[in-house]
C-alpha cells in the first residue's frame, strides 16, 4: 500500500477548512480595535499595534506552510482544524490581552504559533534546504515566544495602564483635595491605581507608597491594618497593629 505523500506541487483549490481558518483570523484582527476602543491613548494604539502584528504573524507562518501541503491530506485537514479551533480562543481572548485575559491569550497564541511551526517543519522535512531554514526560522521564533509566554504570566489586571478618562480623573483630584492635608499615599501596586495619585503626588511633593494589602488579590482580612484612626469628612488611613 502507497503512503500518500503530505507535499504536494500541483495548484490547488482553497479548501473549506483553510477558508474557515482565515475567517477566524479575520475575527482576531476585527478584535485588535477594542483595544483601542477601550483606552483610546497612545498606548492603546500600542498594544492594537502589538497583537495585530501577532496575530498577523502567526497567520503567515501558516500560509507559508500550506503553500507546500496537499491541503486535502486528512493529517492536514485534522490539524488545520485544531489550529482553528486554537485560533478561535486566541482570538476571543484578544480585547483583554492586556488584562486579565493576557495569560490565556499568551497560551492560545503559543499553541497557535508551535502547531504552525509543526506543520512547516513536516512539510518541509523531505527538502535539506527547507529544513535548514525551518529549523532557523524556529530558533528565532523561541525568543519572540517567549516574550509572550513572560509577559502572559507577569500579570494581568495589576499591569493594565490608566484610561484616559481615568487621567482626567486622576488630574481633578488636584482641585478636590486642594483643602485637604496630605501627609501619606498609599496605593495598590496595580499600575492604573499608581498613575491615579502620581499628579496628587507630585502636587504635594509627598512619596508614594505601594502597600500590597490594598491589592484585588488581596485577602480582606488585611484591610483592618489601614482601618481609618478616626473619622472627619477626609479620612486619614494609618496602619494600626496586625
């Protein structure tokens, strides 16, 4: 019995699958402008930017792949049909790559990119030149990945900047406590609850100080060390003994 080859170098016809594929990746692209939707800034142009070009990458590498594959290969076919599947829990997770949703987006898109990767290096096994440059291609893709992989795990919601209706916000805290003495800032280690009190902070030229207590993690039993010492119409919170 004849094995049939993966490889093929006759023309081919887009198959169903490889449409489908393609329209789910269309749908991570339309993804990238909620980005921008939710934090219309400079950064939330910076991270569309950043996710449609990884998505954009990893549609390619697929591309490049498939030029070379009998694309009706039931081996091809099955694992086209799982990167989709992959792709397509990419691309739900695209609005929230810089939040909360940023670890599972990192592994979608990993799995997304080694099962691309798995594909190219099958098709082109056969070819000593293609190999080679499979196998380079793979090597450079390691450092890229892994950036992802080390930004997906660092955090989600704590790394999440200020929107820009937060900023306004943030600015308006200048004339509402202007009556107010400020002697201490605390804040939560979460990156937009740094950037509320920075112009409160510089204003009033008093530090900020982190305190992992105020954190959404945390447990709400240790608010009682910064319950309020007493009570006026501005609260000044004071650690008190654990």
């Amino acid at each position: 019995m004849v094995k049939r080859p993966i490889t093929t170098t006759e023309d081919q016809r887009t198959t169903f699958i490889e449409l489908f594929f393609d329209l789910v990746f269309v749908y991570a692209v339309t993804q990238t402008v909620s980005l921008v939707h939710e934090e219309l800034s400079w950064a939330g142009v910076g991270h569309a930017l950043v996710v449609f070009w990884l998505v954009w990458w990893a549609w390619t590498q697929f591309t490049w792949a498939l030029n070379s594959a009998d694309t009706t290969h039931p081996a091809v076919e099955a694992v086209m049909l799982a990167a989709t599947a992959v792709a397509f829990l990419m691309a739900v997770t695209v609005p929230d790559a810089f939040g909360d949703a940023g670890g599972w987006f990192a592994a979608t898109y990993i799995a997304v990119r080694v099962v691309g990767l798995g594909v190219y290096g099958r098709v082109a096994w056969d070819d000593v030149a293609k190999r080679t440059a499979v196998r380079r291609f793979a090597v450079l893709s390691v450092g890229g990945l892994a950036a992802v992989a080390a930004d997906g795990l660092a955090g989600g919601d704590a790394r999440e900047p200020l929107s820009f209706p937060g900023r306004l916000e943030a600015h308006g805290l200048l004339g509402r406590l202007r009556d107010y003495p400020i002697t201490r800032m605390l804040t939560s280690p979460a990156l937009r609850c740094q950037q509320t009190v920075i112009p409160l902070s510089q204003r009033r030229a008093v530090p900020i100080e982190l305190a992992e207590d105020l954190s959404v993690e945390a447990p709400a039993a240790s608010m009682r060390r910064w319950w309020p010492a007493r009570r006026c119409k501005l609260r000044r919170y004071v650690p008190t003994a654990s």
